[in-house]
C-alpha cells in the first residue's frame, strides 16, 4: 500500500473522522481536531503502522502531511 494512503488510514483513525482525505500538501489548519495532544497520538500512530522511530529533531521541520511521507519513505528505505 502506498504511504499516502496508509496515512489516510492512520488520520482517519486518529482524528476519528472517515471523511479524511490527505493529499500532500494537508497540514494540521485543514483538520479541526488536529491539536498537540492529536499530533502526538497521530505520530505514535504512523511509528507504530510503520515500524519506524522519529528523532525529537526530525518532526518541528514537517510542514505537511508530504513531508511526513518522504520521512516515513526514508526510514524505510534504510531497513
């Protein structure tokens, strides 16, 4: 499945709203639900799906859901 379309699945379930339909460009100012306290959920959620670990660093420099991808993209590659 394609990362884009996991994260739907993943926001979708976060966000507790089936109507979610991420593109690349989907930043937290399109989703009313999405506060701090969901971001973190949502993360959790996307290392948990992905097997994968984000760095405190990496996650302030994320300015849409795009940016998510390419970052869940490039961990997975280095599996």
């Amino acid at each position: 499945m394609e990362i884009l379309a996991e994260l739907t699945e993943i926001f979708r379930e976060v966000f507790d709203d089936d109507s979610i339909e991420l593109t690349r460009q989907t930043t937290a100012n399109d989703i009313d639900a999405w506060d701090s306290l969901s971001h973190m959920n949502m993360v959790m959620a996307v290392e948990l799906r992905f097997k994968v670990r984000f760095a405190l660093g990496e996650l302030p420099a994320l300015r849409n859901v795009g940016d998510l991808a390419d970052l869940v993209a490039k961990k997975l590659a280095r599996k």
